[in-house]
C-alpha cells in the first residue's frame, strides 16, 4: 500500500507491504487501510481515491468506505476489444482453424 498526504506543505508518504498475504479478501485489506491510517491518525475521509487490481476489492471499499476508485485501463480496454471482436468472431474462429492446420507445416520447412 501506498500512501501521500500533503501536510503543511509538505508530503508524507507511506509504503507498507501487507503482512499477511494469506488472507487478501476485500475486508481485510480493508482493516489493513484502516490500521494503516490509524497508526498515522489519519480519518477514512482523508482517502480519496483508490487504485487497484482487484475489482471485487475495489467495490467493496468504495460501497464500504465511500471512497472513490479509479477503474483498470486495461481491463476496460480489453473489454473493449472484446465487444469489438465479437462482430467478428466467425472470422476469428475460421483464421484461428486455419492457423492450427498449417501450423505443423509451417514448422516443417524450417
């Protein structure tokens, strides 16, 4: 976890790896932030935003701890691409055939 705040011009920073990484549900990272802020006496209401990979994660803290998230790029970019792809998908699959048949060809002229 990362964290910045800027106190009378000045930042603070904190960067803490979580200690125990069998258990990475949404509600114990949420008592990690918790912990983590309190250790610097820092209110929930001092996050304003969080940035993730885990989705289910995301939108826990963010119906939970009314904090804000910002979403993955590449995930809405791959979702993106796949709706593009969907159009296409007859295509795709015959290319996709064609390429596993003349694949063992392929390797035998080289």
């Amino acid at each position: 976890m990362y964290l910045a705040w800027v106190l009378t011009g000045r930042v603070l920073l904190a960067f803490s790896p979580l200690e125990d990484e069998s258990g990475l549900s949404a509600q114990s990272l949420s008592d990690f932030i918790a912990d983590t802020l309190s250790e610097f006496e820092r209110p929930w209401s001092s996050v304003l935003f969080v940035v993730g990979d885990n989705c289910s994660v995301n939108q826990y803290l963010g119906d939970n701890g009314g904090i804000r998230f910002i979403g993955c790029a590449n995930h809405r970019f791959n979702l993106a691409v796949q709706l593009f792809l969907e159009e296409h998908s007859v295509l795709i699959d015959r290319a996709n055939k064609l390429m596993r048949k003349i694949a063992p060809v392929k390797s035998e002229g080289v």
